[in-house]
C-alpha cells in the first residue's frame, strides 16, 4: 500500500512538474519567435530605410536635372553610388513631357560582376512599357511614395526584386515623372534562413497581395498566393483565420495543425512594406526534450519503488534535489542569457554607428569572458561632440555586469548635461562610492571630441591609455588618477590634444594586452601595436586585432572581457583645403568639406547642393583617370573666397591633361546615340560660372569659380 501511495504521489508530481514545465517552454518559445520577428523586422527596415533615404535625398537634383534631361542618368548613377543596398535606379519621366522625346527613362543597375560596375541603359523600349509598370503607375496615382509588389523585372533589372518609388514635380509644380530605387530581395532568404527559434522551424514572409516572398517551399515562391495554398491544408479555418490577420498588418500567436502535428505560429508586419512575416515552431520542437526526460524520470521511479520499499523515501529525495538543481540551473542558463541579450543592448550599435557622418568612422566590440561581462564602452554625439568612453569593472560575472550597467547609465545621465570629461568623471566617481557596498571598482576612459575642429579634451581614471594613430602609433599621454568608486571627492583632471584629417584613437581593456595562449603568455602591447599597423577602416581595424588575438590564443579559454574601440577622425581641419587619395572611397569625404565651405560663405542648401555635385564629377574624374591604374596619388582641393565668389582649385600630380579642352557634349543627341564621355565637364560648366586649366610645376590645376 506505501508502495502504491508513493508511486501515485511521484506521479502526481511528475504531471504537476510536466504541466509547469511545458507552460515555462511554450513561454520561452514566445519570446524567442518574436524576439527572431523583431530581430528580422529591424534588419529588413534598416535596408529600407537606407534605399527610401538614398532616393528622396535626390529628388532635388532631379528637379534641378529637368533642365538638362541627358544629365538625369548622372543622376540615377549618383543613387545607386552612393546606396550599397540598392541594385538599381532610374528616372522615369511621364510620357509626353519632353516633346522630342516621347518616352524617357534612363536606367543605372549593378551589374553583380566581380567589381560590382554600374551599367546605364533606357527603359524606353517596346518591349519594357515601363508607363504600365506599377512602380510608375501607383506613385503618379496616389501622389506620393510607393513600395511596388515584389516582381521578377524582365528587361529591367533582371532580378527578383522591389522597388521604392515617388513623383517628381518641376519647378512649375507639374508631375514631371517617377524618381526610384530598386532592392534586390535575394538577401531576405538568406537572411530568414539564419532565423533558427528550434531545429524544425520554419519562417515565411508574405507580400502585400499574399504572395510567398520566402517559403521552405520553394516551388510556392513568388507564384502562388496564400490562399491558393491554404485551400489544400487540412486545418483550412485556422489557416485562413491566419492568412486574413496577416494581410490585416496584425502581429500575435495561433495554433494551426500542419499534418497531424500542433504548431504555434507568431506572425507580425514588416511596417510600411504591406509585407507580413511568420515563424512555425511544432509543438513537438518545444516539450519533445521535456517528454524524454520526464519518461526517464517516471522509468527511475518505477525501478526504485520495485527494488526496496525501505529505500522508497531514500529516492524521493534524490529525485526532489535532483529536479531542484536541473531546475535551477535551467532558470540560471536562461536568466544569464536574457541578462545577455540586455547587457548587449545597453551598448551602442557596434559597425558603422554614424552612417550619415563623413567626418567620422567608428567602430567597437565587446567580448565578454562568461555569458555576462563587466567591460563597458559607450559613446553618443552631442551639439557637434562625440562623448565617448571606455571601462572595466573588477571582477567578472553578473556583479560585474550589474556594476557595468550602472556605470554606463551614470555616463549618460551626466553627460547628457555636462561636456567636460573630469566633472562627468568626477561625478560618476562620487555617485558609485555612495552605492559601492562590495568595494568594486571600475576603471575608466571618457572623451569628449569636437567633430568640428579635432579637439580632443579627456579624463583617464585607472584605465589602459589609449593608443593614437597619427604619423606613427604612440601612447596617449594620460595622468592615472584613480579609478571609480575608490574615493570620494577625488579630484579628477582633464589633458587635451588635436586630432587632425585621418587621425584614429584605439581604446582597449587589459583583456586585449592580457590575453593568454596556452603557454601563459601575454598577447601584450607589441603585438597589438603591430596589429594597428596599415590603413584600414575602424571595422578592418578591430577584425584584424581579434584575428591576430585569435590566432595567439589557439585553444586557450578567454580569461577576460575583451572591448575595443576605435575612433577614426575624418575631419577637414583646415575647411579651406581637402586632401584625398585617388580611391574612389574617398569620394564621400567631399561632402563634409562642402558643409563647411558652404557654411562659413552663408550658401543656401540648394547652391551649396549644385556646387558640390559638380565637385564630385571633377574630383571622380581624378581620381579615376589621372593616375596610372595601380598607383597611388593625392588629389588636392582649396577653397578660396573674395565675398563675392568661391574659387575652387583642384590640383593633381598626375598625367596631363585639360579637360577645359574637351568638346561640348551633344546633349540634343538621344543617349543611345550620343558619344560616350563628356557630361561630367558638361555638368560643370553648367553648374560653375567659369573654369580654367593650367600646368605648373608638374601638377595640373583646374580652377573653377561661382559666383556666390
């Protein structure tokens, strides 16, 4: 009778745990599905965010362009120049708006090919009818901005694809044609392959007509609709139920059956797109591991009760401290990576943070030794300033981390107010002695840096100096103070120093310097010395370090955090000069230089715009033509001003040649027939009021005046 009541009670208690168990699971499986939703949203929306910024920044100089149409595929080649994310652009002009030209839709793609070059052709064939495509209809019909229905574009871009459009008016207010920027969606399927909430989930996403987009079955993609498809699913209700809060833009949770098997389906839209996107996780996936082990546990109990009654209770408490500690470890696995995700999501984004800076490139990471760390970076930009800072907490774990989540917010919240670096040292110091119950402390670096001029002011409290980057790599000179939550009331000091054009600063935690390889050696400062050596972007910089760092350690477990971070100054310095190397990359520095220009002359937006394009087109053909393939050069660009014009002199070392002496382009001519070359002096001549060439020294020296 004791044997039957103690089996009946374990399993009475193995229900009650099962129950408890499958509820916590599916809970898990929520929050990781739309954490994956959010996750995917937010990839999805930053790719188009890039490609709508991209094409609206150039509705002005496509109104400006209506005056001389030839130089429209100029335009679209500038779109797609300086948008990675898009494939293709074009400007489409309504039919009839040129007499002389009846159609009229110059067309720059991607070609894909190794090199990525950009090919223009026209749109205005028989055979591509772009006035009936709807990218060109359903902008001119609503009068504003329009994300087209996913297509494959046959005589167009030639890809699977969507595309951004939007009216152009002219300067008379008359809808002159449609302005666009086409995105390839190859990438959404390799990006939802990545979305992995189990092993057997499967992710969807639908179009704004429920059309597959992405789909684990292939054949669906792109050529038939949901509702095609739900028709053949045995849970049809539940499908369609579904299918419509999809195509509603609603977000939530339902449970359908997929042949004979429950899965519980988490959907939410894509905003502005109309597209809509799933994830499938079968039940099985979510409790299957759970059923394993609960019928192990059951198998256990029934063992134990039929070896000895007197050894009953002896294995009812095992089995309780047992369950306590898989419990407790799973409720810890789980707490440290929420605790993770969080701790992450404290810092700033870590690649290209500020993608509309060109006087600015950084980059940063952090590697924490266990699930949770205790270094910190941070940075923002403030009225003109970048505030940045770097820290290490003592010791490690989730004291660490509560300690480093602490520090970061005692960052913001002084510095929000206060822009010199020792009084927001100063005070986030005397904060943390106050709650610092556990004598932990934190060391710290915090600057404040004028993105205006290079000045760089700074406070160094107990932390590794920084290393500059300048015409050789040093040491920053820092005064060591003490770190935070020592003592109260230290007075902390600020040291200041300039960044020129192309200076960088690298901070660092000792988890860089004090890695260790198997044979107990430190990575130290030499070798991450040499690994700062060469010219690369902040991104380049930091991959090369943790690749030397990696190959150094081996196998070696991480000992410590490990965070970088790496500010790279873009900055003219002198406003009235700009110095370049003939990369073509360099080519996104010309806009800075043009702000200040513009600035300090009190241009107004549009001829500051006007003036810069035609800048770009010079200094592109530098840096394309003038010096021999494989070479490296400067090209030099000085602003001058008498107050009534700007003249710009642009001045290379490279092989001679006039491009004032370059025939006048046929822009009567169609662009099929007209010679290749040309426009970019042709847009300069009409954009600059005079332009003129000489040779002296050995450097050919274009100068082009406007009148201001």
């Amino acid at each position: 009778m004791l044997v039957v009541v103690a089996a009946l009670t374990l399993e009475a208690t193995s229900l009650i745990q099962n129950y408890f168990g499958h509820k916590s699971l599916r809970n898990e499986a929520e929050m990781r599905a739309k954490g994956c939703l959010d996750l995917v949203g937010s990839e999805i929306m930053n790719v188009i965010n890039q490609a709508e910024t991209g094409v609206r920044n150039k509705v002005w100089i496509t109104q400006w362009c209506l005056a001389f149409p030839d130089s429209l595929a100029s335009v679209s080649r500038l779109i797609v120049e300086d948008n990675p994310v898009l494939v293709g652009s074009t400007i489409a002009l309504v039919p009839g708006y040129f007499s002389k030209r009846p159609l009229f839709a110059p067309y720059t793609y991607r070609t894909g090919e190794p090199g990525d070059s950009l090919v223009t052709r026209s749109l205005a064939t028989e055979e591509y009818d772009y006035p009936t495509k709807e990218w060109f209809v359903k902008p001119l019909e609503l009068d504003g901005e329009y994300w087209s229905e996913p297509y494959f574009d046959t005589g167009g871009g030639d890809i699977l694809m969507t595309t951004f459009s939007l009216p152009v008016k002219d300067a008379e207010g008359k809808t002159a044609g449609v302005l666009t920027g086409d995105i390839s969606l190859d990438w959404l399927s390799d990006l939802v392959s990545k979305v992995k909430v189990y092993p057997n989930s499967r992710s969807i996403i639908l179009s704004r007509q429920g059309m597959f987009m992405v789909s684990p079955r292939e054949e669906v993609v792109m050529s038939k609709t949901v509702n095609e498809v739900v028709g053949q699913m045995t849970d049809s209700l539940a499908f369609k139920a579904l299918n419509r809060a999809m195509m509603e833009g609603k977000s939530g949770e339902m449970t359908v059956n997929i042949s004979g098997e429950k899965h519980f389906v988490y959907y939410a839209p894509v905003p502005r797109t109309g597209w809509s996107m799933c994830i499938m996780v079968p039940n099985e996936d979510i409790i299957g591991n759970s059923r394993k082990n609960n019928r192990l546990i059951i198998l256990a109990q029934l063992l134990g009760l039929a070896m000895l009654l007197l050894i009953i209770r002896l294995n009812d408490r095992s089995r309780r401290i047992n369950n306590q500690l898989y419990e407790r470890k799973e409720r810890m696995e789980g707490d440290l990576q929420i605790a993770s995700r969080i701790q992450m999501s404290m810092v700033p984004d870590s690649v290209k943070p500020f993608p509309e800076r060109h006087d600015l490139d950084m980059a940063a990471s952090i590697i924490p030794a266990r699930e949770v760390g205790g270094d910190l970076y941070d940075f923002y930009i403030r009225d003109g300033k970048l505030f940045f800072c770097i820290g290490d907490v003592s010791g490690k774990g989730v004291p660490a981390a509560l300690v480093m989540a602490v520090t970061r917010t005692a960052f913001r919240t002084v510095s929000s107010h206060e822009e010199r670096p020792e009084k927001i040292v100063q005070s986030m110091n005397d904060n943390m002695v106050e709650m610092n119950e556990n004598e932990m402390f934190v060391t710290l670096f915090c600057g404040v840096l004028d993105l205006g001029n290079g000045h760089l002011s700074y406070c160094n409290a107990g932390h590794n100096p920084p290393r500059t980057l300048t015409d050789r790599i040093a040491e920053l000179p820092v005064q060591p103070n003490l770190p935070l939550g020592v003592m109260s009331g230290f007075p902390y000091s600020r040291q200041e120093m300039d960044l020129h054009h192309d200076d960088a600063l690298f901070l660092y935690t000792d988890g860089l310097t004090e890695a260790e390889n198997s044979a107990k050696e430190f990575f130290g400062e030499a070798r991450m010395d040499a690994a700062l050596h060469g010219r690369k972007s902040a991104g380049d910089h930091l991959r090369n370090i943790q690749e030397k760092v990696n190959e150094f350690v081996g196998n070696a477990p991480q000992s410590d955090d490990l965070t970088m971070l790496f500010i790279h100054y873009l900055g003219t310095g002198d406003g009235n000069k700009l110095i370049l190397d003939n990369d073509i990359k360099q080519i996104s520095l010309l806009a800075g230089f043009m702000d200040k220009v513009a600035e300090e002359n009190g241009l107004d937006q549009s001829l500051a715009t006007s003036i810069n394009l035609a800048l770009e087109e010079a200094v592109t053909n530098v840096i394309m033509y003038a010096y021999p393939e494989g070479t490296a050069g400067k090209v030099e660009l000085d602003a001058e001003t008498d107050g009534k014009s700007l003249r710009f002199t642009l001045s290379d070392s490279g092989v001679p040649f006039d491009p004032t002496a370059v025939p006048e382009a046929d822009v009567s001519a169609s662009v099929e027939d007209r010679a290749i070359g040309g426009l970019g002096i042709h847009l300069v001549r009409n954009i600059m009021d005079d332009i003129a060439y000489e040779r002296v020294d050995g450097k050919n020296n274009l100068i082009m005046t406007k009148t201001i």
